[in-house]
C-alpha cells in the first residue's frame, strides 16, 4: 500500500512499472542498461480513488493521462532503477495528492455602488471624447 493521504492510499497491484533505455548521458552503460521506469496508473479502474478527485486527477495531469484515463509517468533522471522507480512513484503520489484538495466554492458577489458610478463615468467620459471628435470635421 502506497499512501497518499490520510484516506486515500493506492494499491501496489494498481501500478505497473516497465524498465526502459534512458536517454542522456551515462556512457556506454546507458546503451546496456533499462534504468528508467515508465509508471502506468490506471486512474479511470482504480478503486482506491473517489469519483471526484479522478476527475480533478484528469485536469491536473493534463498531458500525462491518456484517453483511457491511464496515467503514464516516465522517469529517467536518475542511473539506478530504483531512485528512478522512486521518482515515479512519489511524482504519481503528488499528483494524487494535488487532486485531492477541492478548490474552495466560489462565492457569487456584486460589484459596489461605487464601482458602478465609476464605471458610468469613465463611459461618459470616453463618450464625450468620442463625441467631440466628431464635430470638430463636421
């Protein structure tokens, strides 16, 4: 179990890693060796998330979450599958965890009787710099 928050914790069966070749630097062991981990999440199948923190999960990993709502993280910064492994996993754990703060409710307001006047009055004013424009070439 890979926890998240204090009530979301994500099943290992849930995550499927597969080592691939890194790109960049790293010498001839870069060429011999798959040090870096491609993490797939199935976040759309995933029983350990509520319906409403998959959905904000969606808007949050943009790009990285497929069609299918497979969340696909690639890690390669590190030389050892491990470190990259870790990576993955707590970049996937961040994005959860992100997803899992509801925004605050928008609360509706009007505007002040203030900026009213203000407004009306700077639309007087540009409607009689408008006006004087065009009896000057009449």
């Amino acid at each position: 179990m890979i926890p998240v928050t204090d009530q979301i914790s994500l099943d290992d069966d849930e995550i499927e890693e597969t080592f691939i070749r890194a790109s960049g630097p790293g010498g001839q062991n870069v060429n011999k060796v798959a040090s870096a981990v491609q993490l797939r999440f199935d976040a759309a199948a995933s029983a350990s998330l509520p319906p409403a923190v998959k959905e904000r999960l969606r808007r949050v990993a943009g790009r990285k979450m497929t069609e299918a709502g497979v969340v696909v993280i690639t890690a390669g910064r590190f030389r050892t599958q491990e470190r990259n492994r870790a990576d993955a996993v707590e970049r996937l754990v961040a994005m959860i965890a992100q997803a899992s703060h509801a925004p605050p409710p928008r609360r509706p307001t009007r505007p002040t009787r203030a900026s009213k006047e203000r407004r009306l009055e700077a639309k007087k004013r540009r409607g009689t710099v408008k006006s004087l424009r065009t009896t000057q070439f009449d």
